[in-house]
C-alpha cells in the first residue's frame, strides 16, 4: 500500500555525534609537516597552508567571527563559544545540543558581512565556511584583511583549487580538519575528544543493507540540482547504505536533467530541508512534475529529509547519516503496515 503522507521533519534530525563534545585528551595533528612540527613543540608560532593561503597565527585567536553554520558550530563544539564574536550567514537554526552554548553570541547579519561590518567587530580571525565568502563583495579579501591585522580560516572542506578541495570528502578528511581547527584555536584535546566521539557515533551506525538508489534533491525546480559524487552528500549516502544516482559525477553537487532522474528511478529521494528550498516545496514540485509524479518514490512518499546545516561538512555529518538510516528504517516500517 502507498506510504502515508507524513515524512520526518528536519528539527528531529538525531544528532548522537554532537551532544557531549565540549571536552577531550589526546595530541594534534595538522594539515602540514611544518604545522605538525610547530604544534608538537609549541603550538605557536602556527603556519598553515589553507586552501592555498598562507596563515600564520602567534597565538591562539580569541575574537572570532564566523560565517555560516558549519564554522559556528564546530566553534560550539570545541567549547570556544566565549571566543565568537559573532555569527553571520547561517544556514538554519542550531541543534538543541549546542543551541545553550550560542544563546549570549550575537547574530551579525543574515548574509556574508561587508568588509566594513567586519572589520568594526575588531576581529582577529575570520572563521569562514566557504571561500566565497572572503571576497571584495564580501567580508573582504583575505590578503587585505591579513594587512590590517586580521588572519581568516576557510573550513578546508570548502576549498575549490586542485590540491586542496577533498577529492573525495571523506569522514577521515572532516574529522582531519576538527583536529586542525584544534591546533588553529589552541584546544588539541578538545578536538582529539570530538574525533573520537564522533567517530564511536560513525562506528556504531549500521548502515541501511537493502541496496537502495537515492537521489540527493538540493535546489531547482526547472533544473534539479543534486548531490554528486565527491562531496558531503555522497559521503553521507554511502554511509547510510544508498546508492547515489549521480555518484559517477566528479563533483560535490551538480545540476541534473528531470529526464535523466526519471531513467534512473531512484527507490528513495533526499530532500534538503532549507528555508529558501523547503523539503515540502521540492515534495510539491515532484508531484506537480508530471514526469516525476509517477515515479514509486514520489507516489509512495519515499523521502528522507535533512536540514541544510547538517548537508555540508561538519560535527552534525555523522548525526545525519544516522538519522538518514533511522529514516529509511521508518519507512520500511510505513510500507509494512
């Protein structure tokens, strides 16, 4: 029989990985011989290699603005919530577990800060999760921030040059770069305790056996645009068990014709949850599509719904990939009754 129509809301993604990570023990490791050799003996001077940029720190930062969510809550998850100065450009509401800790931090701007806004909060680092986000049209470029004194961090998961974007993102890469985040900020053991605890949470995740195909739906409606196969989505997808349909596309996301999602017949469909692209608005326009509308998935309401923060690299990867599993468990368990 169809599957009702209910389907999981993203504010009851499990986050398991993200709820006791504000403490730790264990030493660093860093993206570059020369910032393993710095931290093992004394931390600081630190030099980093960062999606091609040069950033040296004399000492741990300690005014922190951070664009979008990825960047903000790693920060939580370190413990350094005092450290942020304040937050710009996120994605959705943070996770109950890490919501406390944010509640005296103050939201900036809804968008990328200008270079002016910036620059008036007296930061001495710019903790940004994409690299556009540096920019003239944005914060500022990060070789004039660097002359007035301000360093900036790019999650390296963002990084797009040859030689620094993961090819592919694995979950080694990202907790790779929570153990550099450690060494950036000064919180090693902090950031050794969070690998482990989010990788007991990864180890402990059975993935889903049935050998299902998935496509990931992010955006679009003319033109879907979909995970591919070297990003945060794949990595999430083949963790949880599904076989993504664009997996073969040497990209993190890629635009994807209608035609080609309907010859490829996915048994399940992801839907990013974001408030500008809702999960309930791509519902809609499948069913409105009459292409897609007969799909089985679309009339047998075979989703899984993520919310955005939790899609792009970050502490709450794991939690998705387990609420991911959770998910198709539940509606293994619709389509019995």
């Amino acid at each position: 029989m169809p599957i009702s129509r209910r389907h999981p809301i993203a504010a009851a993604i499990a986050l398991p990985a993200v709820a006791l990570l504000l403490a730790g023990c264990a030493s660093p490791t860093a993206a570059s011989p020369e910032a393993s050799s710095d931290t093992a003996s004394s931390g600081y001077p630190l030099t980093i290699d960062n999606c091609g940029t040069e950033v040296t720190l004399d000492a741990a930062p300690e005014r922190v603005l951070t664009v979008k969510s990825s960047t903000l809550e790693l920060m939580l998850a370190l413990g350094l919530a005092d450290r942020v100065i304040g937050s710009a450009f996120s994605d959705g509401p943070l996770p109950e577990e890490l919501a406390d800790a944010a509640s005296d931090i103050e939201v900036v701007s809804d968008k990328v800060p200008s270079q002016e806004a910036t620059l008036a909060l007296e930061p001495d680092l710019v903790f940004a999760g994409w690299e556009s986000n540096l920019s003239a049209e944005g914060a500022g470029e990060r070789a004039d921030l660097a002359k007035l004194g301000v360093n900036s961090y790019v999650a390296p998961a963002a990084c797009k040059e040859a030689g620094y974007m993961p090819d592919p993102l694995t979950f080694d890469e990202v907790f790779r770069e929570f153990t550099e985040a450690g060494d950036v900020f000064g919180v090693p053991d902090a950031a050794a305790d969070l690998v482990a605890e989010q990788q007991a949470d990864l180890d402990a995740i059975a993935p889903n056996d049935e050998g299902l195909t998935a496509l990931w739906y992010s955006s679009g409606d003319e033109t879907p645009y979909v995970g591919a196969g070297i990003g945060a989505p794949q990595m999430i997808m083949a963790a949880a068990g599904l076989d993504n349909i664009a997996k073969d596309v040497h990209d993190t996301w890629t635009s994807m014709s209608w035609e080609a999602i309907v010859d490829a017949n996915p048994d399940v469909i992801v839907l990013v949850d974001a408030a500008w692209n809702t999960a309930d608005q791509k519902i809609a326009q499948l069913e409105a599509n009459p292409a897609t509308a007969a799909l089985p998935a679309v009339q047998q309401q075979r989703y899984v719904v993520l919310d955005f923060p939790s899609t792009e690299a970050g502490v709450r990867n794991v939690g998705a990939v387990a609420s991911t599993v959770d998910q198709l468990a539940a509606l293994d368990g619709q389509a019995s009754e």
